[in-house]
C-alpha cells in the first residue's frame, strides 16, 4: 500500500551533504520503505473501523481509498 493522503504534510529542514532536488520525494519514500519493511500490511486489520472514529466525510474517505487498494470488500 503506497501512503495516500487528504492532508498536505509540513515542510521540514534537513541536514544533508548534497543539495536534493525534490526532498518530498526522499521523505514518501522513507514513509512506504518503514510501511513495507515493518509488515504494517500484515499485521493492521483494515477491515475494521478506526477508534476513535472519524467523521463521516473521513470515514468515507477512508474506506474508498482502502477499497481500491484492495484492503477492504466490498
């Protein structure tokens, strides 16, 4: 599952040796590296309802994106 979000997320400072031309990039790709190297996939149960629960527009929101990753039946 690759992280999809309806939030823009803080733009943050960095030390780093080399200027990079996108650091966006670098940080999703340490966010789905930490996704997919700790097994979140195995162990959350995506069929379940988030506690505490969200608003509706979240809620539904939530279960879209999870239906078209295919962590949720339809």
């Amino acid at each position: 599952m690759r992280l999809i979000s309806q939030i823009e997320f803080p733009s943050f400072l960095y030390p780093c040796a080399q200027k990079i031309q996108n650091p966006w990039l670098i940080y999703i790709h340490l966010v789905h590296e930490i996704y997919d190297q700790g097994g979140y996939d195995l162990r959350l149960d995506y069929s379940r309802q988030l506690v505490p629960n969200l608003s509706v527009q979240d809620a539904a929101w939530v279960d879209k994106v999870l239906r078209e990753q295919g962590l949720r039946l339809g």
